[in-house]
C-alpha cells in the first residue's frame, strides 16, 4: 500500500500552542510532506503561495500530537477486546499521534519478532504511530531477564512487566543495573502483589461494600524499595500511574537527591476517586485502584508542580464479558484513549494549570521521556499536529467509542474538549473540521 | 399497590433503611410468630405466587429458612443449588438472571459468594430480590431476625449496648447487623484480633476493641460470629487452639457482660472455636434455637412484602405506567 506524500500545507488563524518553545498565541504552521518548514505568528502576510494548501483553524489550538505512554494493545492475542486497527482509529480520533504499547500482548512482546509484528501492522495501518515497550523479563513472570539489548535494538523504547509489578527486589535491582548498561529506562507498576490481593482501595467504602481492599502502602511500599535500588544502581526508572500522595511525595524527594527517576498519572486518578465504584461498578475497577479524594488532590497538586512529568491514557479495554460480572470477579482497567484529552483538560478549566502545561505533559514530557523525537513543533521535526477547541462540551458515552470495548469510568461523565483534525507526518488522519471552514479557507486563496 | 410502609422492591441490605422500615418488618413478623407456634401455620397470602431460592453457595438453614417461610405463606417454591462450576460452563450470573425472569418469579432469595453479585442480578430481573448473602457484604434477613430476637427479650433496640465478636473482616452478619442496630439507637462494639477487623470500620459508628474482658464489659447482648475454618491455619490467625483462648466465648469472660445478657450466634456454630459448648447451651443465657425459629417468622414477613411490591410494580407495568 502507498501513500501519496503530502504536499505543502499551511494551517492559518490557529491558537498555536507548543510546549517546546513556550509559545502559546496566535500563529500559522508551514508543513511540506512530512515535516514542519516553519511556525510564526505570520508567515505569510496574506500572500499565500500558490502551490500550498490551506487549513483553516479558524481560531481553534493547533498543537503537536498527543503522545500517549500507556496503553494496553489487546493485538496480538485478544483481538476482541482492541485490534491494532481499532485502538489506531480511537487514538487518531482522540488527537492522539503516538501511542506506546505494553508488552502484554500474547504473543508477549519479549523477544524481536512479536516487536516486528506490531511495528508492520502499524506501520500498514498508517494511522498513529506505534512504538512499544519491551518485556523486562522472560514471559513477564519476574524471574529472569528478557533480552533487554537485542529488544532495544529492535525498537522497544523502554522496559516493562505491563500489569505486573517486578516484585523481585533482586530481579529489579538487576535489571535496573542491566538497563543502565544500554541507558534503558524501566518503567515499573508500582504495587506490591502481596498486598494487593483486594479489589478496590483499602478504606471506609471497602468496608461498607463488603470487598477486600488493596491498601495505598501496596504503591507507597514498593515505589521506596524501588528508589532505593535506583540509589544503589544508578538506573533509570520510571513509576507508571501513581495515585496516591505519598507516591508524590516519594517521587519528589526521588527527583530532589538527584536520582534519575521520573512518574506519570492517568486521568482516571486526578479526575475520579474511590467513590465511583459504588453501586458496584465494574468500569471504575482499575488498577492501582481509584484511591479517596485526598490522594485525587495531591495527584493534580503533583502535576501542578511538575513532580509527575506525563499524564498518560493508561488505555485498558476490556470487553463487557470481562465486566458484567460481580465485582470482584471482574476485570481491571478502564478504556482512557478516547477521554485523555477531554478530561486532561479539566486540568485547564478548573485552573489547575495553564492550557500549554496540560498539553506539554500530553505531548512533549512523555516524548523526551522516552527519548521520542515528538511533541514539539519545531522546524524539522515531523508534522504531527493536533486541531482541537477546548471550549466544546460534550458527555462522554461509551457506547459510542471507536475502540471496540467500552469501559469507560467516565461514561456519562460531562467534558469539555473536542479534536476536530489529527495530522500524522503531515497528513490528515482524521478529520472533524467544520465543512463550512473549509469552504472559508478556499475563498481565503 | 405497593406496601407504602416499605416501598422498597429489593431488600439487598440494611443500608438506606430507616428506623420505621426496620420496625414494621420487625412488627409483621412478630405476628408471623405467634402464627408459626399456633396449630395453623399455613396461610394463603402468596397462594399461587412463586418464591425461587437461588444459592450458589452452600446452605442449608438459609435455604431451608426461606423454603420453610413461602410454604407457610403458600406459595410455590423452587430450590435452585447452583453450583459455582455452573459459572465455569459459561453461564454468567447475567445469564442465569434472564433465564429465571423469563419464568416470571414473584420474589428471588438470593445467596452468592461475591459481594455485590446479589445487586447485580437484581438490576436485571422484573422481580423482588431478597439478598441471602453476598460475599462479605450484607446478609439483611439474619440482622433482621437477631434484631427480631432481642427486641422480644429485651423489648427494645434503642440503648441497648452489643458486642459483636470474631471474624468481622469477612461477615456479611456482622455488617447488616451494625447497621441495623445503629440505625436503630442502639451502641456497638466488635471485638476481634486486627486482622480480623476491616479498615476504617470505627467510622461506620462502632466502637472497636481487641480484648475481650475490656468489650464484653456491661454488654447487654454478646453477638458471636462463626470464623471460617479455612482463615484459622496462620493467614488470619495462627491456630483454633490461640483463637479460642483469646476471643473464645466462655464462663470467664462472659462474667463480664451484663448477669443478663443474651448470647446469639447465627450459626452454624464451632463449638471449641468461637463459643464453648457449656455457654451455646446455656437455656438462660442462649438464645440460639430462638434465633433459629423467628428466622422463619421475619423471612415470611420480608417475602410477603417483596411479592407483594412485585405484584403491584407489574401491575403498573402492564397498564403502560412507568414503574418507580
């Protein structure tokens, strides 16, 4: 399959906002094929030239694409759940220009060919862009180290067990030791499986439901064992999903003596609590799990002031077989593509941050974490860009995601953000812009 | 028309019950009393209605309780064991739900094993659902029954002072009891070794103690909860023997209670666990068989309330009405 390469496109009247440089104002992008040529308040003067065509924003941010760190591909092996085709087209809908899988697939993704098939199907695909994770060890079983040098190679960014926590403090010790010979970033679930045999956050509502809870110490206990092996070994670790406010507090002090540690949260914990698994709702069975409303708070002070560099969708389909069921037999994870965005910017609209420190944790953080050349909108750099108005409102409904599993914790929930056009290397992948902002475009000329 | 004085279609718990639900569940089944030792205990207040016992877990005196309470109200009844390897041959509790309400039941006594399943089924069917235990959440009629039980003896529920104790974490008992009795006015100890206490209960309104003298002391009622076998090989607690010492229902520590104070137990009982046989038995102090006897006399009232709610909600459906 070939595709036409894009010419030149300029996207005018555009709210641009891109991390890299600061700049959050008026302005105008210059893409010819796959890259960006130019960003300025005005590059054009109202003399467009004749060969290029026009985009225009009409007002609405024009920022780089989404660059979602976390997300559980269902391809190979659970195909009903997702499919690389139906998690690319939710993400490109969600604004979303590279997502980076676990490695949880099955096949699981521990050694190169099981790499190489998703990075083809992607590529195929042409949609977001697909990188993934390598296993840290054999099988994710915690034992023994994957080959960690040759999966580099191959292209994963970085290394996780997924789901699992590496409970093995000496496993974790050496592979944190091992990764630091390559310079490869661990990414741990930080919870310590002894303590987490519950099914919701430890506490009163546990109590009252009459389920078992995993205590906040299942996260706080095994994010300190890890940064002391961090000291020890000098590696490079990164805490996926924290919610609780000690894990802030430990990430800080982390960061503070010099350790090259770094963290990241989902929506789901700055933007819900425990509460919304009353009633028994399977959606809102996540893990860590949805934790009581004062960790909800130091999740978004930690964002605030820059503890937690990334926010990341923490996507987990799973279809409604995995769901409809009692709560404690049902499965974790909740469906985070198609609300990153919109619920993120709660962050902006209840003035927790600035519009461009919510995208910078969305784009341009989780892209130097994992040493992506994205998020930015610098000359040169490949033009993946996101058209999206903050100020839309709309309620999210499950039932209408294009992902093909509909567990959303935020089903009903009222939102405000909405993508209206999805460039990958400088071409549309998804398209949502007014037909009649087109046509003004075209007069424009 | 629905039963204005518990307008409820499900009784899933005793959370969200007020006081005058309580004790007009409690008043009708008084009555149900005096019916079930007089000659004639049958009646036709359900004639012609259905009551399905659905339990995917074992029991025998729930079940037979519920069974026992539809015939003496003349109803048809069905026993269903459902065993949990039926959820392995890959019918899901949502499944056997719409199966069964296809039947047209009037009410469903419900017993499982997860916490919250019996609320599950109950949003998916047209009937009444009585929750006959889930998990380790709630267990609605037995809190009724014990509250049945010292409201004949004592003559009140309000300021009396109880203590529940043993194996908290994990009773669906203990819950719908402290509910009710601190909806009802009266003061609530539990006392267990921590690792048998749920976090953050003392929030809930109980008062918690981990010795038994210091929890006993002055205590109207003494609540013993049955501690599963499988919890007493060093997970929860090192071993029956330590266990019985420590929180062990016996002559000494009960010295500590009120001279009149009852001793309950919802059964069944591990004699040389959790309570000495001496102190079960005890016709002064035990009222363990009566505990028994008013579970049928509260099961016929709650059954009796639910069909009826049932009838009236159907009613209404089938007029076109919306139901509420």
């Amino acid at each position: 399959m070939s595709i036409a390469k894009p010419g030149r496109i300029a996207y005018i009247n555009a709210r641009v906002l891109d991390p890299a440089s600061g700049y959050d104002g008026p302005g105008e992008v210059l893409t010819s094929g796959e890259e960006i040529v130019d960003v300025g308040r005005k590059l054009f003067d109202g003399k467009l030239p004749a060969d290029v065509d026009v985009i225009d924003c009409d007002g609405m941010c024009l920022s780089p694409g989404l660059v979602d760190m976390r997300v559980q591909l269902r391809e190979p092996g659970e195909e009903h759940k997702e499919s690389l085709k139906s998690a690319s087209e939710a993400a490109v809908a969600s604004g979303v220009t590279t997502m980076v899988c676990l490695p949880n697939t099955n096949p699981i993704m521990d050694d190169e060919p099981t790499l190489e098939f998703v990075a083809r199907r992607a590529r195929l695909l042409a949609l977001t862009k697909v990188y993934c994770y390598g296993a840290v060890t054999k099988g994710l079983q915690g034992k023994e180290l994957a080959e960690m040098g040759l999966l580099a190679e191959a292209g994963a960014l970085a290394f996780t067990d997924a789901t699992r926590a590496i409970a093995d403090a000496q496993v974790m010790r050496r592979a944190l030791q091992y990764g630091a010979t390559f310079g490869l970033m661990i990414v741990q679930h930080p919870e310590e499986p002894t303590l987490a045999t519950g099914v919701m956050n430890a506490g009163e509502i546990a109590t009252r439901m009459g389920l078992s809870g995993i205590p906040r110490e299942a996260e706080i206990i095994m994010l300190e064992r890890d940064i002391r092996l961090v000291a020890m070994t000098g590696g490079r670790y990164h805490a996926a999903h924290i919610s609780t406010a000690d894990s802030v507090e430990i990430i800080a002090k982390a960061k503070a003596d010099g350790l090259k540690v770094t963290c990241d949260t989902a929506p789901f914990y700055f933007a819900l609590n425990e509460l919304a698994v009353r009633d028994y709702r399977t959606f809102a069975k996540l893990s860590p799990p949805l934790r009581a409303d004062e960790d909800r708070q130091a999740i978004v002070e930690g964002l605030k002031s820059g503890v937690i560099d990334a926010i990341a969708s923490d996507h987990a389909p799973q279809d409604s077989d995995s769901k409809r069921l009692p709560f404690p037999q049902a499965a974790f994870g909740g469906s985070g593509l198609e609300t990153l965005l919109a619920v993120s910017l709660d962050l902006y609209h209840n003035e927790h941050m600035s519009l461009l420190d919510v995208m910078r944790r969305l784009t341009l953080a989780p892209a130097e974490l994992l040493g992506l050349q994205a998020g930015s909108l610098a000359k040169g750099r490949k033009a993946d860009l996101t058209i999206f108005n903050p100020e839309e409102g709309w309620k999210v409904i499950a039932d209408n995601f294009i992902s093909k599993s509909k567990n959303s914790p935020f089903d009903g929930r009222p939102v405000q953000g909405r993508v209206l056009r999805t460039v990958v290397d400088g071409r549309t992948v998804f398209n949502a812009m007014p037909a009649e902002a087109k046509h003004a475009s075209a007069k424009a000329r | 028309m629905r039963d204005l004085a518990f307008p409820h279609r499900h009784l899933l718990g005793i959370e969200g019950l007020t006081p005058a639900e309580i004790n007009y569940l409690l008043d009708l089944s008084d009555r149900y009393v005096d019916v079930n030792r007089s000659a004639q205990k049958t009646s036709e207040a359900l004639a012609g209605r259905t009551i399905v016992n659905l339990f995917f877990e074992n029991s025998t005196r729930t079940r037979t309780s519920f069974e026992l309470a539809a015939k003496r109200l003349g109803a048809n009844v069905i026993n269903m064991q459902v065993e949990n390897s039926s959820v392995s041959k890959g019918e899901t509790l949502i499944d056997t739900a719409v199966t069964l309400n296809a039947m047209h039941p009037d009410v469903l006594a419900v017993r499982h094993p997860d916490s919250g399943a019996v609320k599950l089924l109950a949003d998916k069917v047209n009937c009444g659902v009585v929750n006959g235990g889930d998990g380790s959440h709630e267990h609605p009629t037995q809190a009724l029954l014990d509250a049945l039980t010292i409201r004949r003896r004592k003559g009140k529920l309000n300021g009396l002072l109880v203590a529940i104790c043993g194996d908290v974490l994990h009773s669906r008992v203990a819950r719908s009891n402290f509910l009710l009795l601190l909806t009802m006015g009266a003061r609530v100890r539990i006392i267990a070794p921590r690792t048998l206490i749920p976090s953050a209960v003392d929030r809930l309104g109980v008062e918690v103690f981990t010795d038994m003298a210091a929890g006993l002391k002055d205590v109207d009622i003494v609540m013993m909860l049955r501690v599963q076998n499988e919890r007493m090989r060093g997970s929860f607690i090192p071993s029956v023997r330590e266990y019985f010492h420590f929180f062990g229902l016996d002559r000494e520590k009960l010295a500590q209670a009120k001279p009149d104070a009852l001793i309950m137990h919802p059964g069944p009982m591990n004699r040389g666990t959790e309570i000495d046989s001496d102190v079960a038995d005890d016709v002064e102090r035990s009222v363990i068989r009566e505990q028994v006897e008013l579970g049928v006399a509260v099961r016929m009232a709650v059954l009796e309330v639910l069909a009826n709610n049932s009838m009236a909600q159907n009613a209404k459906g089938a007029l076109g009405r919306t139901g509420t």
